[in-house]
C-alpha cells in the first residue's frame, strides 16, 4: 500500500485557504470559474496545466488516478477544493482530518468532485458513513510529512510508481497554484537529447520545422510589406483600383501617404513580431516536446487567418495580401496537425526570491498581452467601422467624408489596411499572452529572447514611423508607451528565471 506524501508547510491544521479571507475568496473564485461550462479549461490554460503527462498515472488504493499528484485538504473547504484544484493539475483530491460531524459535507464534494476523492477518518464509525461516498478511505494517523513545498523535493517523490504525493493548502497558499504544473513538469522532462535530424524528405519533416517555416514566411511577408512601403508605396493593383498614383495622393492631401505609410509599417513590424513568436514556439517549444506551444500556435493561427475574411467588411481585396495568406495556411496545418515528440530537459531548481521576481514578471506579461489583445479588437472594429480615430482626422486635416468626396475607393483602401493590422494585432496578442502563460518556466532562455525579439519587431517600428512622419499625438501612442514599459519590465524581472542555467 502506497504512502500519502504530505506537503504542509506549518503543518496540516493550517486551514485551506482559510486563514484569510482573500484566499478562501481566491478558492472560491477558481471554483467558481472552473464549474462554468469551458471554465476549467480556461482555469488550467491561466495556470500551465495542459497535459498531465501520462507516466504520472497510476493508483491509489487501488483507485485509478491521472496523476498521482494532488493536494489534502481539511473538510472545511473539501467542497470547494474538488472543484478548484484539478483543473490546477491535482489529480487526487484527500480529505483529512474527517470526523462524524464532517460526513455531510464529504458528501457533497463528493458529488461534485471531478478526480478521485479519498477520506481520511478518525474512527471506523466515520468510515463506515463515508465508504459509500468517496473512491478510499484511510482510518489512523497520517504520516510522511515534508515541510517545504520544494518542488525538486516532490518530483523526486514521485520517481517512484507507487508514490502519491499531495500538497496541503499551506503550500499551494506559498508556491501559488502554479506548483501542480512546475511540479509535473520537473518531474516529467528527461536529460536534453539531440533533436532529430531533418532529412530532404519533406513527409518526415517533424510539427516544429513546419512551423519555423510558418514563422520565417510571417517574417519575410512583413519584411516585403516594408520594402514596398518605403519604396513604390503603391503596386500597379493598387495604382488600378485607386485610379491614381502617389503623386495623386498627394494632390489629395499632402499628409495622406505617410499616413498610409504608418499603418502599414506598424502592420510589417507586427507580422515580424508574429513571426518570431511563431519561430520561438516552434524551434523553442514544439522541438523540445512542449504539447502547449503547439496549442498556443493553434489558437493564434485560428484567430489570424479567419481575418483575411476582413475585406468583406472593407470592401477592398488585397491581392498580396491573399497570396501570402493561402500559401502560409498549408504551413500553419502542417505544423499543428503532426503530433508534437516527448518533452525534454529537466527544469532546474529556482531560488524563491527569484521565482517571486519571475512571477511579478510573468503578471506584466499576460497583462501587456491582454492589452494588445483590446487593442487589436479596437483596431479591427475601428477599421470595420468609421476607419478613422480623432487623432487620425487631426493629422491629416480633414475629414472622412472629404477623403471619400476625391476618391470613392480611398477610405475602403485605407480601412483595409487599419483592419489588417487590428487582425495581425489580434494574432499577436494571442501568441505572446499564450507563451507568457504557459511558456514562463526556469531555464527557458528561448521564451526570454522570442519575447524580447518580438517587442522589438513589434514596438520599435511603429515608434519610429510615428516620430519620422510627425504624428506624435500623445494619446494615440500612449498604449505603445504603456506595452513597452510593460514588457521592459517584465522581461528584466524574469530574465534571471528564464534564463537560469
């Protein structure tokens, strides 16, 4: 019979969650959402828990388990717990101490707990009202207490198969509920291997080269929409539906091809910035077996592509523009339809002070990647819409109406291009709060540098164009000012996290 490895930090008695009001709020909470339909899902995708790795599996008593990796918790917050706590990763949920007066309330998590539910009582009389309700039940004094919440400590523990090892709420109350995650992860990853050579053959090319090939093509697009930017502004395609040229466009208003120039030199530079996501989450994650990278390339592909279908709204079909995108898309199916190879590299053991640091950093992050996110859908809704913000009109001197008076197909022309960078913004923002999120681990220097590449495609650009072309409104590039700062900030706390050796 196995034995239940405790994690209490100042002991079992310390009450779940319970000791302050804020974390039995911050329980409640996770209860809450993860019992919403979808909810324990978008509990486990905020955490890092995606995919409980398979060798964790086993037994507990006899009771098949997913993980045996899970948390003990005292009968005042059991009902809670077991809704809580497995989308964080537990995969067995102990209650203990149960005494008779506790029997009801072990029933009714019981009927709400989604992982095996396991009693520990104080008398036969107590396990005999229980038996019926949960998966096992255990009667005498616990034992194999450990009293830090290390995590090379409980990844260790569990080498052994017939090893269950579960957190008290003290440690999950100090190492955050992240610990199911970094625990299963150190306890999953064997030694760095070579990655596997890429042959000529393209049907044996691995997910993480279509991929990096998907990256490198987001990469050139953007590159090329740069080049023709700076160069003929407008392609004869352009020059045909517009029926003029750029010396037309400046007869038109003398400030409307830097404006057009903005725009799409802050849309290459966000492509780029897509790119070299795209590039980290392939070579730097699906190479090195991380399931969750291929997800975050997933969901971030399926957000983008669909925003070609934005000429619908703006009435103006860009025929580059739909080139790149057919023959990107095989790439992208390619990369997310092949099965990603077994996790490798061990995580190595992180100072406190540091992984606190990290964490604060990794905070910045998901919030600089939700706001790109807002500002992506702004920006589509904008260019969907009215095309233009007050700020625009400003710099340009006139009105939309106006523009439209001297060419019906300018303001359709110009909506397409704010849309498309609201689309790629959209991507982008999914790609890099999925890889702040769940890409934020010790010694992944390869998250530190596709973030800190990223940014730099990202934000440099539209800094620069904005300060050549004189339109400084500061309103309108307060949000690039804020992303930055944000970012600086993020990657200069988690650097020594992230790139710890």
């Amino acid at each position: 019979m196995p034995d239940w490895t405790y994690h209490p930090l100042r002991g079992i008695a310390a009450a779940l969650l319970g000791v302050r009001r804020s974390q039995r709020l911050a329980l409640r909470t996770l209860a809450a959402v993860g019992s919403l339909p979808g909810g324990g899902h978008l509990v486990a995708a905020a955490f890092g828990h995606r995919h409980p790795p398979a060798h964790l599996a086993g037994t507990v008593d006899g009771v098949p388990v997913c993980s045996r990796l899970g948390a003990v918790v005292p009968p005042s917050v059991a009902v809670d717990a077991v809704r809580a706590l497995p989308p964080l990763g537990a995969g067995v949920v102990a209650v203990a101490p149960v005494g008779p007066g506790d029997v009801a309330t072990v029933r009714r998590a019981a009927r709400r707990s989604r992982v095996p539910l396991l009693a520990h009582v104080d008398c036969p009389e107590t396990a005999a009202a229980v038996a019926p309700h949960v998966d096992a039940v255990r009667t005498g004094a616990a034992g194999g207490y450990l009293t830090s919440p290390d995590v090379g400590a409980a990844a260790s523990a569990l080498a052994a198969p017939d090893a269950v090892v579960l957190a008290s709420p003290s440690v999950l109350v100090e190492a955050g509920p992240g610990w199911f995650a970094r625990v299963a992860e150190a306890a999953t990853a064997p030694a760095e291997a070579a990655p596997a050579r890429i042959g000529p053959d393209p049907r044996r090319w691995p997910a993480w080269w279509w991929g990096t090939l998907l990256g490198a093509g987001m990469v050139v697009a953007g590159l090329c929409a740069v080049v023709i930017t700076l160069g003929p502004v407008l392609l004869w395609y352009d020059r045909a539906h517009l029926g003029t040229d750029v010396a037309g466009l400046h007869a038109i208003n003398h400030h409307l091809v830097h404006f057009l120039q903005h725009d799409r030199i802050t849309m290459a530079g966000t492509m780029v910035a897509i790119g070299i996501v795209y590039i980290g989450l392939s070579a730097g994650g699906m190479r090195r077996g991380r399931r969750w990278a291929r997800d975050a390339l997933l969901i971030s592909g399926c957000v983008g592509f669909p925003t070609l279908f934005y000429f619908l709204g703006t009435g103006f079909v860009e025929p580059l523009h739909t080139a790149a995108t057919i023959a990107l898309l095989p790439l992208f199916v390619l990369a997310v339809a092949r099965r990603t190879g077994p996790p490798r590299a061990r995580a190595p053991n992180v100072a406190e002070r540091v992984r606190r640091r990290a964490l604060t950093g990794q905070l910045l992050m998901v919030v600089t990647g939700a706001g790109l996110l807002v500002g992506g859908a702004v920006v589509s809704f904008v260019g969907l819409t009215t095309v233009f913000v007050d700020a625009d009109l400003e710099f340009l001197g006139t009105t939309a109406d106006a523009l439209a008076a001297a060419d019906p197909e300018l303001v359709p022309f110009i909506a397409h291009d704010r849309a498309g960078f609201g689309g790629a913004l959209l991507s982008a923002a999914v790609a890099i709060t999925l890889l702040s999120a769940w890409g934020w681990r010790p010694g992944e220097a390869w998250v530190w540098w596709t973030l800190l590449g990223a940014a730099v495609a990202g934000f440099a650009p539209a800094v620069v164009v904005h300060g050549l072309i004189h339109y400084t409104d500061f309103g309108h590039l307060a949000p690039v000012f804020a992303g930055m700062a944000l970012t600086a900030a993020a990657l200069l706390l988690g650097r020594p996290y992230l790139r710890l050796r």
